[in-house]
C-alpha cells in the first residue's frame, strides 16, 4: 500500500520534472524558462518528497524530509530571482 | 532492477564528463561540473560510502562550484575577450581513450579480493570513517589541515602590495532589503545548526569535521555574499587563531599521547572518544574558517578604472 | 558486469574525459576544472576498488576524503594564480597558446 503512495507520487513529480525540462528547453528567452523551471521543479520535487514520505518511519525522518524540501525550495527562490534581475540589469544596462 | 539504475547513473554522469569538457563556453562547463559532482554524490552513496557522499556534494561540488563561479566572475572583470574555443585534437583524445583503456584493463587484471573477516579494534567512536581518520591515520588528517592552511598561504601570497590592507575578497553590492540580504538573514541559522550537528553526529554516523566544517564555510559565505557581515583583513589576529586552532589541538594532542606514553597521536583507549571529539570541534572551526578564506581569495581593492 | 564494474569503468573514463580537457581546453580555468574532473574520476575508481571485499572498507574512505579536501585546496590555489596571471597578462590562455598555437 505504501509503495503504491510513493510509486504514484514519485510518478506524479517526475511528470512535473518532465514539464518543467520540457519547457526549460523550448522556450525563448531567460524569463520564461525560468518561470518553467522553478514552478514545475519545486511542486515537482514536492511531490517527490510526499511519495519518500510513505517509505520511512518515525516523525523525525519525516521531518527532515520535509525540512530538505523547504531548504530547495528556499535556495531555488532565491536563486530564480536573483538570476531574473541579473538578466533584466543585462538587457536594459 | 538497481543494477539498471547503476547503468543510468553512470551513463549519466559520463555524459556531464564530456558535456563538461567538451561544451561551449567556461560558464556552461562549470555548471555542468557542478552537477557532475551532485551525480558523484549519488553514485558514493550507491557505493555505501556516505560520508565520502556527503564531502563530495559538500566540497567537491558545493564549494569548488562557487570558488569556479567566483573566479570566473572574477576573471571577466579583468579580461574583456572570452578565449574561442579550441579545435578538436586528435593525438589527445586518442591519447586519453588508451588512458582509459589501460585503467580498465587494470581493473580487471587486479587479483581477487580477499573477503575480510575482521573488524577495526576499538577505537572510541562508533564510525569507522572517523575513527580510521582521526584515530588510525591520524597522521595524515594532521597533516591535510596543515596543507589546507598552507594552500591559503599560498593564496594570500598572490595579494598585491597594494592591497594587503584590505579586506579579503571582492567588496559585494547587495540591496539592502533584496532577495540576497533576506537569504543571508534566513539560512544561515539553519545551515548553522546543520553544520554543528554534522560535526557533532560525525563520531557515530556519517558525518564528521570535514562536512560540517563545510557547512559552517558555506553559511558564512552565504553571509558575507549578502553583505550581512564583512570579510576580515588580513592580519586580524582573532581569525589567525581560528586558522591554526585545528592543526594545534591535533598536534598538542599528539604530542599529549607522546608524553603519556602511549606514543605520537596514539589515542589510548579510555580517552579515545573524548579526545576525538575536540580534536574534531578544533578542526571543524579550523577547516571552516580557511575554507571561506579560500573561496574569499586575497585582498582585492575596488576597481582601478 | 557487476556494478562495481560499472562504477570502475566510469572512473576510467571520466579520468580520460578529464585528461583530454587538461590538454586540449585553452581557457586555463576550463583546465582547472578539468584537473578536478581527473581527480574525481580517480576517487570513484579508487572507491570502487575498496568496495570490492564484501563490506565497505573505511580505510580508503577516509583516504578519498581526504583527497577531496586536498584537491579543493589545490583548485583554490590554481584559482588564485589564474586571476593574478589574468590580471598582470590581460589573457586567460598561456602565451604559447594565443593565435591558433
């Protein structure tokens, strides 16, 4: 029962994955695809994180797990809005 | 089944090995190299080393990622053309293709190995990474934090005359109420308290000084990258002290086994967990402190023009 | 082909990989991450090798370890002469390599 959580889960963030690849290579300028990749990469790694959350045991991996999700999540924002700024200084400057 | 996932890891990681060679563009390789060492991380998991998986992602792909980044913006300062990129040489990739094969063939020729029946005698700490690396060849983790500090030496020596009064590093523009400044007031506790548990944890799990030595270096990167705390000078004297805290408490150790008879960084075996463990805590500081001296660079000044 | 195999295999040829860039990269810091590329490659084959008997054997373990710690240091301080080479020459590639050299 578990393993189906975590095999549909895991499934359901790697098509978010998929997405976002598909549009980080299609699209036409920095914007876009990062827009793409960091909508789809963190809902898709969230997803992720949920289907690992039927494999472990006890409250603290869970946590963890959980912990490791908000870090990227944090690190990812911040690092989308920084390379959005640079790329707009880029093309007005 | 995990055998397929061995093959697609490796593929995987051949494929960012060439793309990092062989992509356009320095900026394109060095990402690829980051993520080649994210794929290495995997791969010594896989290998049931973790805690050569935690150094790798820490160090080898974490901090050597952002020393590269830091040069290559660093180097686009100074030098206004991008090198083209080279032809394909021949006699060289041939060359490297017999370099493999000998490797491989190397592998195969090497005589079985002998399964191994015993285990590590005690040794104080339940992790035998660190108790081979702190207790049994403790000689060589001495002397690695001496050559850490002598490759900052090293560093420091490519500082101007100019500027040897300055802080180290590039001085950093950053927003006051921006996205950086709030990353650099956000994760450092957090990566703080990582990192104090990774060395703390390191006795009986992986872990160890070196990766939450690590982890320490990069949140106060981080800090100082969001200009919440300004790099040091050079001749402060309080973080010359942190510098060298590590090789000395590993040496008065040392030399603290010599004289109670039990020999030269000889650990005897009452006190071998409690003296790792400040061995250990000295190193994490040391290791910490001349990791962010080593990304920092020397002494720069503002822009001459 | 066992996976160790593989992991051995992908060793060798990341250090070939590596070597080929060492040589053939004419921007000097595309060479430094090459050295590193050679570095880890090696790392994993030497990994491979002490996973070999069965049980993971920690010696070489804190041997890579160590070698991971040493090879960052050994980047910083390529990374530091580079920029002061940049900085008094003006280029990013050796002399000998200017001009189709």
């Amino acid at each position: 029962m578990a393993d189906i959580a975590t095999i549909a889960f895991t499934g359901l963030g790697l098509c978010f994955f998929i997405a976002g690849t598909i549009g980080l290579l299609r699209f036409p300028d920095v914007f876009t695809r990062l827009h793409a990749l960091t909508k789809a990469d963190n809902l898709g790694l969230g997803f992720i994180t949920l289907g690992m959350l039927f494999q472990v045991e006890g409250w603290r991996e869970m946590a963890l797990l959980v912990l490791i999700w908000a870090l990227t999540l944090l690190a990812a924002g911040t690092v989308s809005q920084l390379i959005a700024r640079a790329a707009l200084k880029d093309r007005s400057g | 089944m995990t055998w397929a996932f061995d093959a697609a890891l490796c593929a995987l990681i051949l494929g960012v090995a060439f793309a990092t060679v062989l992509g356009r563009g320095v900026f394109r390789s060095i990402v690829f190299f980051i993520v080649y060492g994210l794929l290495m991380a995997v791969a010594w998991v896989r290998l049931d080393a973790v805690d050569v998986a935690l150094a790798e992602a820490a160090i080898g792909a974490g901090l050597t990622g952002v020393l590269f980044l830091t040069a290559f913006g660093r180097l686009a300062r100074n030098v206004s053309d991008d090198a083209a990129p080279g032809r394909f040489h021949l006699p060289a990739a041939l060359a490297c293709g017999g370099l493999t094969g000998a490797l491989a063939w190397a592998w195969f020729a090497m005589p079985a190995p002998v399964r191994r029946e015993w285990e590590l005698p005690p040794a104080g700490v339940e992790n035998p990474v660190t108790a081979v690396l702190l207790n049994f060849r403790a000689w060589d983790t001495l002397l690695e934090s001496i050559v850490l500090l002598a490759a900052l030496i090293g560093l420091w020596m490519m500082a101007r005359d100019g500027d040897w009064g300055n802080r180290l590093g590039l001085p950093q523009h950053v927003r006051p109420g921006g996205v950086m400044a709030g990353f650099g007031r956000l994760l450092p506790p957090v990566g703080f308290l990582v990192g104090v548990y990774l060395v703390y944890v390191g006795a009986d799990q992986p872990g160890g000084a070196f990766q939450g030595g690590t982890v320490l270096a990069a949140v106060g990167l981080v800090a100082a990258m969001a200009g919440l705390v300004r790099p040091p000078r050079i001749a402060a004297h309080r973080w010359r002290v942190a510098l060298v805290a590590g090789p000395s408490v590993f040496l008065v150790a040392g030399l603290a086994g010599a004289v109670l008879g039990a020999g030269f960084l000889t650990l005897p075996e009452p006190v071998a967990g409690t003296a790792i463990f400040v061995i250990e805590v000295g190193l994490a500081i040391s290791i910490a402190v001349t990791l962010v001296f080593l990304v920092l660079g020397p002494p720069e000044g503002e822009r001459r023009e | 082909m066992s996976a160790l195999t593989l992991y051995a295999l992908t060793g060798s040829a990341a250090i070939g990989i590596g070597f080929y860039g060492l040589i053939a990269a004419r921007h000097l810091l595309r060479r430094i991450v090459a050295f590193n590329l050679i570095g880890s490659g090696l790392f994993l084959f030497f990994g491979a090798t002490g996973a070999r008997g069965g049980a993971a054997d920690p010696v070489p373990q804190a041997l890579i370890i160590t070698g991971i710690v040493v090879a960052l240091s050994a980047s910083a301080l390529a990374v530091g002469l580079l920029v002061a080479h940049a900085r008094v020459a003006g280029r990013v590639v050796l002399p000998e390599e200017e001009d189709g050299g």
